[in-house]
C-alpha cells in the first residue's frame, strides 16, 4: 500500500496550490480520503475530508471557503486544491485513507510553507 504526496512547496500569502496524493495497493473508489495537517509544535489537525463517490466532503473551519477536496477514482488520486493560502497554512499535509475493510494508511507528507 503506498499514499504519495506531491504538490508542496514554498508559496507567498494570498497564493495557491494544488496538493496531489496517488494510491495503489487498495481498492481507492472505496475509500475515504482525508487531508490533514501538521505545524511545528502543533497537534495533528484534520483538514478536509471525500467520501468514496466525492458526492460528500468536510472541512475544518479554518479552511473553509478557502480549500477545495476532490478525487479521480480513475486515476487513482486525492487532490487537495488551497487557495488565498495565509501563513498559519504552513504545515506538513498528509493524505490519509480508509477503506471499505476499516484499514487505514497514512502518507508521507508534503511541507507547505506560506511566507513573504
């Protein structure tokens, strides 16, 4: 099973970015996927969260409106799309998933860092 991110990077205040995560070893069109995040110091936090079909999704308050997440069950890839990113976004992300036999898998993580 392998969750592997891509996209991170350095980016200014008020940018965007586009967080890529690519599944294989499990039946990904079953699966919720999740986004969640790490700050240095900080707790792990739960960003956004798809349900299988991508018909369902959740955020956490602090980036609502402003984070979009979204799945290509044919291309086997969860996408987290950020925009008007802000300082307090900088963070590890990190893909998750759980799948339809309650498994759960963890990706390495991407740093996002949001500074001038």
């Amino acid at each position: 099973v392998q969750l592997v991110e891509s996209g991170g990077g350095l980016v200014q205040p008020g940018g965007s970015l586009r967080l890529s995560c690519a599944a294989s070893g499990f039946t990904f069109s079953s699966a919720y996927m999740r986004w969640y995040r790490q700050a240095p110091g900080k707790e792990r936090e739960l960003v956004a969260n798809i349900d299988d079909t991508g018909d369902n999704t959740a955020y956490a308050d602090s980036v609502k409106g402003r984070f979009t997440i979204s799945r290509d069950n044919g291309k086997l890839t969860a996408y987290l799309q950020m925009m008007s990113l802000k300082p307090e976004d900088t963070a590890v992300y990190y893909c998750f998933a759980w799948d339809d036999r309650s498994r759960t898998y963890w990706g390495q993580g991407t740093q996002v860092t949001v500074s001038s």
